[in-house]
C-alpha cells in the first residue's frame, strides 16, 4: 500500500545554500508526524515546500498518488497554521473561521453551518461574534486551528503553533491536538524543536539535521535507540564522553593518550545517572566516574548537580543536598549507556 504523503529525495537551496539535502519521507492516512531539530536545520522549509510556499531545485512531493511538487499552495489542498495564528484582528471568531470559505465561494447558510460545527468541535460555543483581540492565547490558537480545518483539507501542516502559548497552556493544548487529530482522522505534518512536544503529539518523528532526516521513527524508538550520538544529545542524553573498553569489557573514560580508533562515544540521560558512596555501589560493569559537585541546581524534586571529572562535566540527579566543592562518585548503569563509534572503532 503507498504512503499518503510522499516526499522523494527533496533538495532545495537558497541561493548557493542547501537547505534540505534529498530528503525522503513516507507518511500514512490519518499519520501525525513531527519535524523535529533545532533552528535552521530545515524543518520548516520542508513545511513550507510542502505547502507550495518554496518549490524545490528536484524531487517530488504527492499526496494520495497525486503529484503535487509543482502546483501552486492553492491547488494543493493543504492547510497551514503559523506560528502567528496570523488571525484578522478587525475579524469576529466567526469570520476568521470563515475567511478560506470566502475565498472558495462557499454559500452563506453552508459557511455558517460550517463554521458552527467547528466552533463546536473546538469547544468555542457561543465565541462567534466575539472580536479574536478580546481572547486568550490558546483560544486564538483555536480559531486558527478551526479556519485550518474548515476547508476540509488533505493536509494539515503546522509550523510551531505552541510556541506563543504559556507553559500551562501548551501542555493542555497538545492534548487536545493530539485528540482532535486522531477524532477527525486527518493526515498532519507538525513543526517543532520541542523534543517533549514531539514526543507527545507525534505517531513518528522524523529527526533533522543540516538539512537532512537523520532518523525517522516511533517516538519510543527516537528516544530509546538513537541512531546517532546528535539523535541522543537532542533527545535529552546530554551527558557525552569518550570512553575506552578494557580487557574483560568493562568502560572508563578515555585518557588524553587513548588513540582515536579505541574510543567510544557514551551518551546518557542526567536521570540515568547517580551519585554513590562508595564503589560498593555500583555493579561490576557500571560505569563509575570521580569528580567534584561543580554547580548544584534545585530543581523541584530534588537537585541538579554538575560534577567536573577529569576533563568532562557530567550532570546528575540526586534527591540529597551536596555542597558545591564536595568529591562526588557519579555511577552510570552499564544499561543506560548509549555507546556509539568514535572514529573508527567499532561496537561489539
């Protein structure tokens, strides 16, 4: 069965800058997916090609077996919410909602009676004629969502659109995306750098990188097997050393002596980690660390704590206070190592 959504070897450049370097994806009917890296990668510009808004120097892009790399936004069938909302300000809830029917010359009873099924869908009941500068932030993202979703489209493309909002707000709204996603069954691409976003909303995360998709998959896949030591360091192990394997395969840190092909590169989540009394805390193939609590942060349940060990700062929870200053023994699961090649070695 062909995917719903087809992204086949997509390159785009601005100028002499390659943005998206042949990138391939595979999306299913009724599939969420997120874009997920930093700023600049390439995320949104693929958003953006998708949309019709950049067309690419080659590649394709269909959608239910129809090409559609060439055509303009307006033929493609796809709905884009921004991060702006960029609602009409002198516009009602009613008439923003209303605004792509218009263009599409819909008839006023069937526009009203549309526009009252999305006020419904959207838990926004009786905000028809309330003027959108007179609501609340995650309620203007509503209305934006709802003049998305009015024209029925193909697609529903989403660049960011949670960035504005509150804390508070935005954890409530990614539920409520994710379920109204999943109740109308509609296909929908979505723009982050938010890992814990991507992680909530996503059916599969598409990871990019210098303009390229450096893994695609589940989100427990993404976030328990990483393919790379850049997919494990955005996806919240950021505790990285080179380690050196031993006679009888147990890890230490690498020295400043250790030649390049004998490295491993060990990434691990702050949480994985723990500080210990003593050696007699730790299993034989743990990994254990000496060092010095440099910075100690109160976070809430507990502490934060970045320990110097020879040339690395490591960071560890800890539910006990420790002063800055005081030698620190950091044990590391042999099981929450994420051991990828430095240079040329190779894992066993």
């Amino acid at each position: 069965m062909s995917s719903y959504l087809s992204i086949e070897a997509l390159t785009v450049s601005y100028g002499s800058t390659r943005v998206l370097d042949r990138v391939s994806l595979d999306v299913e009917r009724g599939e969420m997916i997120a874009l997920l890296g930093s700023s600049g990668c390439g995320k949104t510009t693929l958003l953006r090609s998708i949309a019709g808004f950049v067309l690419p120097d080659s590649g394709t892009i269909s959608v239910d077996g129809k090409d559609i790399t060439q055509l303009p936004p307006e033929a493609r069938e796809t709905a884009m919410m921004f991060q702006s909302y960029a609602l009409w300000p002198h516009m009602s809830v009613s008439a923003n909602i209303a605004y792509g029917l218009r263009m599409r010359d819909w008839k006023k009873e069937a526009m009203a009676a549309r526009v009252e099924e999305m006020l419904k869908l959207l838990q926004l009941d009786g905000f028809g004629p309330r003027p959108v500068t007179q609501l609340s932030g995650g309620q203007r993202q509503r209305v934006a969502l709802g003049r998305a979703l009015a024209i029925d489209p193909r697609l529903l493309l989403l660049d960011e659109p949670m960035s504005n909002l509150d804390y508070k707000v935005r954890i409530e709204l990614r539920h409520e995306l994710r379920a109204l996603q999943k109740r109308i069954g509609i296909t929908a691409v979505y723009v982050t750098h938010d890992r814990e976003e991507a992680l909530t909303l996503a059916d599969r995360i598409a990871v990019i990188d210098a303009g390229r998709v450096v893994q695609f998959g589940a989100p427990e896949e993404i976030y328990h097997h990483p393919a790379s030591a850049f997919v494990a360091g955005f996806m919240g192990a950021d505790n990285a050393l080179d380690l050196m394997r031993m006679p009888g395969g147990a890890l230490e840190a690498a020295s400043s002596g250790t030649a390049a092909e004998q490295r491993l590169r060990a990434h691990f989540r702050s949480d994985a980690a723990r500080l210990a009394g003593g050696i007699m805390d730790a299993a034989h193939d743990d990994l254990v660390l000496d060092g010095v609590v440099a910075q100690s942060v109160y976070v809430g349940q507990g502490y934060r704590y970045r320990v110097r060990a020879g040339e690395s700062d490591i960071w560890v929870h800890a539910a006990e206070r420790v002063a800055e200053g005081t030698a620190a023994r950091v044990v590391v699961p042999r099981n929450a190592l994420l051991l990828f090649p430095g240079a040329s070695s190779t894992l066993q």
